[in-house]
C-alpha cells in the first residue's frame, strides 16, 4: 500500500483546504511531520484512517462522525477528506464526507445531510478515473479486502503508536493477549474453544438427561415393585448408574415372578372351593322352590272350592244368552222400525209448524194442491223482473251521466285557468331562448381570446424561469472557465518542471557502455539526478487529462449557456414585457367571464325544450275544452230519452208487486209458499208408511219370542248379551277350568310331594356360602393379576431402561472426549501442565514471530545489546504462554522488559512495532506496505541512539518503503530534510510541505 495525495477540507483543526503531496514526501524514503503541540500533527493520521475506514483511531472516534469538523470551518464549507493511493496494483481515490449540519437553503435553521462516500479507480488504459461504488458498505468492505486488515490492524501495523507499545512490553499476559487478538484476529481459536465448552455442556446435559430417565424408569420399576426394590445412590452423571439400575431391575424382576407362581395357586384353590359351593347352592334352590310349588298348589285348590257356586250361576247365564240369540233379528227389525217411524212423525210435525193455520188439517193430498197453485202464480211474475232489471239499469246510466257531467265541468275550469296565464308564460319562455342564444355567441367570442391569453400566460413564466437558469449557467460557465484556467496553469507549470528535471529522467535510462540519447557519449561521469518533487510523465499526463476534462466541462457549460439565452429570447419574444402578474390577472379575467356565458349557453337546450312543452300543452288544453263542450250538448238529449222510459217501467212494475215491496219480494214470497207445501204434503205421506212397518215388526217379535222358550219379548230381550259382555263371561268359565287342571297336576307330582315331606330349606345360609366362596376367587384373581401386571410392567420397564443404556453408552463416551478436549483448549486439565488456552498458544507462536522479527532491528539500534525472546513461563498463579523477556548481551541475564529504561523501552518498542507490522502483513496476505507512520518517542534517545534508530528506519528503503515520523523534536528537522509542518493560527491550522 502507498499513499499518493490527501486533500481535507474543515476536517479537525483544519478550517480551509489542505493538500498532501506523500509521492514528494516518499521520495526520500524518511520524512517528518512535525508541528507545535495541539497544531494537529495527528489530525494529518486521523485523516488518512477515516478515508480508509470512515472513522478515526482510539478515543477520537465518533459513532456519526460529527466530531470531525472543524470548528474553525465556514458554515457554508462541507468537511471532506480525499485520499489516493495504491494497493494490490490498483490506484484508487477515497472521497469521505461525514454528516453536515448545514444551514437551511430557505429560511433560518439548519438541516443535517447524510454521510457520502466516493470510490473511483484509475484506468491507465483510458487514462482517466472510473467510478466504483458510492455506497458505505461496499466500500468498506472493498477496502478492508484489498488490505487484508481491519482498522484496528492498520492503525497498529500502519499507524505506530510507540506509547501503546511502551505499554505492550509492560503489560501483563492478558493485556498483551487482548492487543495480540485484535491484530491477528484469533477470534475462531476462541470460537474453538467456546465450541468445544457449548459441546462439553451438551453431551453433559444429554447424559445427564440420559440418566435421569434411566433413574426415572427406576423409581417407577420400585413402584411397580411394591417398594421391595433397592434403588443405588447415585446421580445423574455419576459413573456405573446405568449398571446398577439393570441390575437392580433383574432382581425386582424375579422376585415378581415367584410372587406370580404363589398367587397362580391360590387362585386354584380358591376357584375349586367356590365350585363345590355353588352346587350345593343349587340344590338348596330346588328343593325350595319345589315346596313352594306344593304349597301354592293346595292354596289354589281351597279358593277353587270357595268360588264353585259363582261358576254354576254363571254357566246358567251364558244358556239363556245363547237361546235369546234366536230372537235377537226380530228385536233389531222392529227397534228399527221403531227409530224410523219417530223420525218421520218428527219430520211431519216440523213442516206443518211452517205452513199457514188454513192449511193444519189438510192431507197429503191437499197440501199438493195448494203448492201447484204457488207454482202457477210465479211463472206469472218473469215479465215485472225484466222491466225492474231495465229500470236498475236506467238509474245506473243516469249515474253514469252525472259523474260524465261532473269530470267535464272539471276538465273546462282546469282549461280556462290554465289558457288565461297563456300569453304571459309564452312571453318569458321566448324571452329566456333568446338569453341563451345571446350567451352562446358571447362564449364562442371568449374562446377565441381565451387561447392566445394562455400562451402569453404560459411563454412569461417560461420567460421569467429561463431568466434565473440563465443567471445560474453564467456563473457555472465563470467558474468552468475559471477552473480550466488553473488547470491550464497548473498542466504548464507541471510540464515547465518537468522540461527542467527532463535531464534526470534521461539519465534514468543510461548504462555503462551504452551512448547518451543527446550527445551520444557512452561514458556517463556525473548523470543529472532526480530531487524531490520530481514531475515524470505521469504526473503530467494526469495534469493534461485534468485539463482536458476542465476544457470540455467549460465548453459544456458554455453550450448550455447559449442554449438557455435562445430559449429565453424565444419566450420574451412570444410573452413581450408584460410582467406576468399582469398576464396572469388578464387571463384569469377572460377565463371567469369564459365559464360564466359558457354556464348561460348551458341553459337554451332546457329553455327551448320548456317552450316546446309548454306550446303542446296549450294545444292539449284548447282541445280538451272543445270536446267537453262537444260531450255536454250530447247529454241532454239522452237524459230526456232516460226519464220518459223510466216513467213507462215504474207504472209496469206498480201492478205486479201488488203489497210487497218488489217483484223480486213478490217472486221470493210464492217460492217459498210452493217449496213448504212440497215439503209437508211429502213428510205426511212418509209418517203413514212407517207407522205400518212397525205394526209388522210387532207381530214378527211376538212369535219370535215365544217359539224360543220366553214369556214376552222383553224377557228375551234381557237375556241377551253383547260381545264385551259374551266374551267375559266365556273366559271366567275357561280360566276355572284351566285352573282347577293345574291344580290337579301339581297335587300329582311325585317330586313335589317328596320335597313337601323334607324340612324346609334354608337359602341364605347356602348363599352365604357361595357368597364367600367366590369373594375368595375375586381376591386370589385379583393377586393373580396385580402379580402378572408387575412382572408385566417390570419386563417392560426393564426393556426400555435397558435400550436407554444402550444408547446412551455411546453419548457417554462422546462426552468423555469432548469434556478432555475442552480441558485441553481451556487450559483447566490436568494434562495441560502450562494452563494455556488454546488462543493463548495461537497467540505465543505468533508473539514468536514478532519477537523474532523485532530482534532483527533491535540488535540494529542497540549495537547488538538487546535481544526480545517469547517466554511461556507462568506468571504466578496466571497462565502462562504471551511472557516477552530482553535477553542483555552485556550480562548474558534475560529480563523482563518492564526493566527497561526510557530510552531502552522507546527503540524496543518501535523495534516491536516494526516486526509486528511485518507480521501483520504476512498474516494479512503479503500486502504491501509502503508508507508507514511512527508516532514520537524520539525525544527519550541520545545522539548515537537516534542516529542508530534513524539509520534502521532509512533501511526501510531498501524495501521501498517510505516512513512518516511525527515528532517536534527540533534535531530531527535537522537530520531529516522532507519535512511536512503543521502550522497552527486562530483561523486554524495549515500545512507547509518542503523536500530536498
């Protein structure tokens, strides 16, 4: 990596602009940075870390970065830090802007503007810079990509900070650690070891867990046991559980099994007695049951004795039913004869209530006659019943003209009404069509001023932009020219420089031997030399592609210029110089007065339609007032027609009512009249017919009666039974029988007789027995099976605890390994003998390296005194593995380097920081590192050691490398001839660069 250029701008104590020519400076090799304390020597480093990194090193960093501006900057004055360099063969340039809190464009206040990042890549082919990214992250990791380091790296390896490596050789072994961590990134060590403890502690919880369920599954296998099971005294994770938890399992597990063989016996015998039992119960229940049998059968007999006479009445009774069954037709002929003839005679009283007193005596005969008569008086009365219809149409059709007469008179006052207002609304309707039309014609006008007022309107606002953009490209076009005209300036000073050094660059290209490219001479005595500050064709190329760029920006920026004044002349020409307020008052004028006759014409379509309506209304009414004129002459006519047909028909119909009050009453009344004779002469013929049918019936009982062995009819009668009645007494006969059978069989039975001769049995004692018997079968089953499950659940509890172990067993041994490799990398087992971690080892090879690599120079700067040896010696009750001894060769002692003195501690610790950057860098990839920085310290060495020290840093060109050293020591400006001074005053610091 090599830095080229730093530009920064209100960053620190910097409150203008300030450039770094580092290609100057390096090419010395050694050059100084110096400055009074507080002028900002180190802002300079700080610049250079936060365009790499977007932040600052130690304590001086921000989170935002709003600290880095200057306090001396202007507030219209953005902080900037710009940085090229080289890095893996690529030129780069690094543009940092941290956020601004700006002031506000319009009005007071400030607005704060986010952070902006620039990355751009020189393309030698094209010779120009190409963009890259513009974003924080690309960016970033870009950058730590190329340089293989994190920020905390570069500004140890890059950046030296003597007094942290002071403190580096004093500190203890964790400090060094820390700082060691950090540079050489053995963080994944520390993940190993972290892996391996999350590892250690998961396979512990899984045996640990493993062997909770396996003393689980023992707790229950005591539970099934019955408590008889010794459970061993171990915890989980203790060593040789699973082993006794099976072997306690085997012995519950035969204990169970002989507890089965004992309850399977008693079970036995249990179930043999109970057998015994239950047949001498049986036979206990059927002698019981057979003297019970005896003793219901003599019960029955007696009561078959008591209720003998009952059955002889009743079998008397069920003889006469059957003889009065012979009579039992001729009762129901004559009872309905009987039913019939009172219905008639009922009938016949009824219709005779309904006729007139002349008419109480008369036959059947008599009462025909008179409804014939009733008939042949209403056929007279059709003729009356057509002329009352007639008449009840002609009252309907007069009606009918009144409510005609009614709706015309209606019709004729609505039309006058209407046609007295006629003129008057005709007037204003025409007045209204032609207020529309007027408006019409006003707005086809304003449309036509409307247009042209717009683009007057349109071409003045256009006008008025294109008069500030034009102010705007002037000035960009001033500074365009400006710009070109220093990057002229700056091309031809670079080119004159270059003509004057031209001679040195010449001789780079000679040899021994070889002719001169201007005088031709092969022998080279005194060959021009480059100084600092050389200008070589790069430098001017770049500075004629600077130019270039300037010339083409300002010809751009002329071109726009001449493009906004045309199209400003355009718009003046078209909008003339009438301000534009004024055209815009002007056009909003004409618009209203546009909408307002456009709102009038909107309304003619409705008028012109009104008055069309209004003029077929008028026609309409005018119409309708004839015809109701037409209709009420014709009425008057018809109505006389009406009244004299109606007096013809009422003179009619007078001498056909008679007394009622219509024909329709009359006709109605000899309707009647005729049906209630109809009615009476038929009810007197059917109460004659009856009375002789029961007459008949009588005569048919009566020998019925007498031919089946009864006195009078009413005596059969009442010897006859119906179906309930017949029914019953058939089946209290049946059941004396059956039931007299029953007894009889049961009284002849030899086994129920020999059991009435026994003693009485005694059932609850026999059941007691069985009872006892078979609660004692329950219990013996019940063992039975409490036995047979806990061997059940033993085997099965076994099995599982069994499978546990199997599979824990490889768990287990996984945990043996992994907890004594975790040991070893946590430096806490016993085969670590030296208590190392495993990132503290990593760290000790490294801090080797160092050590090897700082002895190099250190021998150097101390005329081979000092040598630094990497100890892994514990520090007290420590661990050991990061100790940093000084091995003296005056004393041949080695000591630690807390001993040294000031000056001592100053070139070990710079000789330290030396070699850690090489090492850094190898770790880092091998990048190069071409410009370093040392940070004071040089003030602690005498003469002889400095010179030592310096002539050890100038060695770095070897490698073509260039260092910075930042000190105010005043005999270093002396020695060191490439200078950069930080100059600081009350406007702020400035930077003045010199080299030879």
């Amino acid at each position: 990596m090599r830095l080229h250029r730093l530009d920064i701008t209100a960053f620190g104590p910097f409150g203008g602009s300030q450039s770094v020519d580092f290609d100057a400076l390096s090419a010395a090799g050694l050059f100084l940075l110096h400055g009074p304390t507080g002028a900002g020597k180190t802002s300079v480093l700080d610049a250079v870390c936060y365009a790499l990194y977007g932040s600052v090193p130690g304590a001086r960093h921000s989170g935002q970065g709003t600290g880095l501006r200057s306090d001396h900057a202007a507030p219209g004055t953005r902080t900037s830090v710009t940085l090229e360099l080289t890095v893996a063969g690529r030129r780069l340039e690094i543009t940092r802007q941290p956020p601004w809190e700006r002031p506000k464009k319009r009005g007071t206040g400030t607005t704060l503007d986010k952070a902006q990042t620039w990355l751009r890549e020189y393309d030698p082919a094209a010779g120009a810079w190409r963009d890259r990214s513009r974003s924080h992250q690309e960016i970033g990791e870009e950058i730590t990509q190329l340089l293989g380091m994190s920020r905390e790296q570069f500004c140890q390896v890059v950046l030296l900070p003597q007094g942290d490596f002071a403190r580096f050789l004093r500190a203890d072994a964790e400090a060094r650690g820390k700082l060691l961590g950090r540079l050489f990134d053995t963080q994944r060590f520390a993940e190993v070891e972290k892996r391996l403890a999350d590892r250690r502690r998961a396979t512990e919880a899984a045996v640990r867990e493993g062997d909770a369920a396996l003393l689980a599954d023992a707790h229950r296998m005591q539970q099934a046991a019955g408590g008889t099971m010794e459970l061993p005294e171990l915890s989980p994770g203790d060593p040789g559980l699973a082993d006794a938890v099976l072997g306690a399992a085997a012995i519950a597990r035969s204990t169970a099994r002989e507890e089965l063989a004992v309850a399977r016996c008693r079970l036995a015998a249990a179930e043999s007695a109970r057998a015994a039992a239950d047949r001498a119960l049986d036979d206990v229940r059927e002698r019981a049951r057979l003297q019970r049998r005896f003793a219901d059968a003599r019960q029955r007999a007696r009561l078959l004795e008591e209720r003998a006479g009952a059955h002889r009445e009743a079998q008397a009774r069920m003889e006469r039913a059957r003889k009065a069954e012979a009579v039992a037709p001729a009762l129901e002929l004559r009872e309905s004869a009987d039913a019939e003839h009172r219905r008639a005679v009922t009938a016949e009283a009824h219709a005779r209530a309904a006729l007139p007193a002349r008419y109480a005596g008369a036959g059947a005969a008599g009462l025909a006659a008179g409804a014939r008569r009733a008939a042949e008086e209403l056929g007279g009365l059709e003729s009356a019943r057509r002329a009352e219809r007639r008449l009840t149409g002609l009252d309907a059709e007069r009606a009918r003209l009144d409510r005609q007469e009614r709706a015309d008179e209606e019709i004729l006052a609505e039309a006058e009404s209407w046609l007295a207002g006629w003129e008057a609304a005709h007037a204003r309707l025409r007045a209204r069509v032609e207020s529309a039309q007027e408006a019409a014609g006003r707005a086809e006008q304003l449309a036509e001023r409307r247009e042209p007022v717009r683009r007057r309107l349109e071409a003045a606002r256009q006008r008025d932009r294109l008069a500030e953009e034009a102010d705007a490209a002037r000035r960009q076009a001033l500074a365009s020219a400006e710009a070109a005209a220093e990057a002229r300036a700056h091309w031809l000073d670079l080119k004159e420089q270059r003509l004057n050094g031209i001679a040195a660059e010449l001789a780079a290209g000679l040899a021994d031997g070889e002719p001169c490219a201007v005088c031709g001479a092969t022998d080279h005595p005194a060959p021009a030399r480059k100084v600092a500050g050389h200008v070589d064709r790069e430098a001017e190329e770049r500075a004629l592609a600077g130019h270039q760029r300037a010339e083409e920006r300002r010809a751009a920026d002329e071109r726009h210029l001449a493009a906004v004044r045309e199209a400003l002349a355009a718009a003046g020409a078209e909008a003339g110089d009438t301000p534009t307020d004024v055209l815009a008052r002007e056009a909003e004028e004409v618009e209203r007065d546009y909408r307002r006759a456009r709102a009038d014409a909107s309304a003619l379509h409705a008028a012109r339609e009104e008055l069309r309506h209004a003029e077929q209304e008028h026609e309409r009414r005018t119409a309708a007032r004839q015809q109701a004129e037409v209709r009420a002459a014709a009425r008057v006519g018809h109505r006389e027609r009406l009244e004299s047909e109606r007096a013809a028909l009422e003179e009619e119909l007078a001498q056909a009512r008679g007394t009622a009050g219509s024909v329709a009453a009359r006709a109605a009344e000899l309707e009647g009249r005729a049906a209630r004779l109809t009615e009476a002469a038929e009810a007197v013929r059917a109460a004659e017919d009856t009375a002789q049918r029961l007459k008949e019936a009588d005569a048919r009982l009566a020998d019925a009666a007498f031919r089946a062995g009864f006195d009078t009819p009413q005596a059969a009668a009442a010897a006859l039974l119906d179906d309930t009645a017949h029914r019953e007494l058939q089946h209290r006969l049946d059941a004396w029988q059956a039931e007299e059978a029953a007894v009889r069989a049961v009284l002849a039975e030899a086994d129920t007789a020999a059991a009435a001769g026994q003693p009485s049995a005694d059932l609850p004692a026999a059941e007691r027995a069985a009872a006892d018997a078979e609660r004692r079968v329950r219990e013996a089953a019940s063992a039975r099976d409490a036995a047979a499950r806990r061997c059940a659940e033993l085997d099965r509890l076994s099995a599982r605890a069994a499978t546990g172990a199997r599979r824990l067993a490889p768990l287990r041994e996984e945990y043996d390994r992994v907890a004594r490799l975790a040991g070893l990398a946590a430096g806490t087992s016993a085969e670590n003998e030296r208590r190392m971690r495993l990132e503290a080892y990593v760290l000790a090879a490294r801090l080797e390296q160092v050590a090897a690599a700082a002895t190099v120079r250190l021998r150097r700067m101390s005329s081979g005194r000092y040598t630094l040896v990497h100890s892994d010696d514990r520090a007290g009750r420590g661990r050991s593995g990061l100790g940093l001894h000084v091995v003296d060769a005056w004393t041949g002692r080695e000591r630690d380097t807390a001993t040294l003195s000031g000056g001592e501690t100053f070139f070990a610790s710079l000789a330290l920081a030396l070699g850690l950057a090489d090492v850094v860098t190898d770790e880092a990839g091998g990048v190069r590192l071409d410009t370093l920085f040392i940070d004071e310290g040089f003030g602690s060495l005498d003469d002889q050691t400095l010179d030592e020290v310096l002539d050890v840093l100038d060695s770095l060109r070897e490698r073509d490398r260039s260092v910075g050293i930042v000190s105010h020591v005043a005999d270093l400006r002396r020695r060191i001839h490439a200078q950069l001074e930080v100059v600081k005053g009350r406007s702020g610091s400035a930077l003045r660069q010199r080299g030879h």
